[in-house]
C-alpha cells in the first residue's frame, strides 16, 4: 500500500497552526575575519544570523550587503529589495574617504555599518531595525533582557 506524500516544511493542512518561522539577519558577502559576533548582537533582539538565502526557513529581517567585494555591491542591493521586498537592507563596507560612493537615500538602503564592525554600533542599527519592525506591528519582537 502506498505511504501518503511528505508534506514540505512549512507547509500545512487546513486547520492547522501556521508553522514560525524564525527570525534572521541575513548575509549577502564576506563577513568571515569579523572581529564582532553579528549572531551574538542579532541575538540581543531574538534574532538569528544566516547566510542570504531568500528561500529559507526564516524570517528576513534585514539583509546585509557586504560593499566591499569584487561585485558590484548595488547589484546586491537592488536584487535583495527584489527577492525579499519586506527587508530593509544594510550596506556594510570599510570607510575609504576617496571612495565614499553609498548614498542612503540614493541607494535605497536603510543604514550603514563601518567595517569592521563595532558592537555598539552594529546594536543601535539593529535597534533601529527593532524600532521600524514594531512600528509596522511585525511579530517578531522578543527582546532578551539584558
């Protein structure tokens, strides 16, 4: 007799509850060398840190940008605003004052993170991240005490 087909993950029957997905910040580049642990700040706010994958198991957050590889960073950008429109994304790149070329507001990113990353700095973006998800009555609000 043939075994019922396997209901993907995520995925249910009418009735039942709708399955959480987890809350992430996601990374698009190279973060490894990193002297701050982002997963050690996202998880100050609940969330967790993954590497970008649009079709995962989680919830975006935001999407970090990594602004300093050989690719053209705004490509990035402009691909993560069309894969996961809901995230806010953060361009993260090293401070040149003969290249400062990322314009907020011209580039549509949310924030920018100097690398390397300071912690107190990577935890007001992620409380301003925080700020904007409870304005838009996000469910994904479980701060830790610290």
């Amino acid at each position: 007799m043939p075994s019922a087909p396997a209901r993907p993950i995520g995925f249910g029957v009418a009735g039942d509850p709708p399955i959480p997905l987890e809350p992430a910040i996601l990374l698009w580049g190279d973060f490894d060398g990193e002297r701050v642990d982002l997963g050690e700040v996202a998880g100050e706010f609940g969330w967790r840190v993954k590497p970008f994958d649009p079709l995962g198991a989680w919830t975006a957050v935001a999407v970090i940008v990594d602004a300093a590889g050989d690719e053209d960073w705004r490509d990035r950008v402009r691909a993560s605003t069309i894969l996961v429109p809901h995230a806010p994304v953060v361009v993260a790149r090293r401070f040149n004052p003969e290249s400062c070329d990322c314009d907020p507001v011209r580039d549509g990113v949310f924030d920018v993170l100097l690398r390397p990353f300071d912690p107190a700095e990577c935890r007001q973006s992620f409380g301003f991240l925080h700020h904007r998800l409870a304005r838009r009555g996000r469910r994904l609000l479980s701060v830790r005490a610290a």
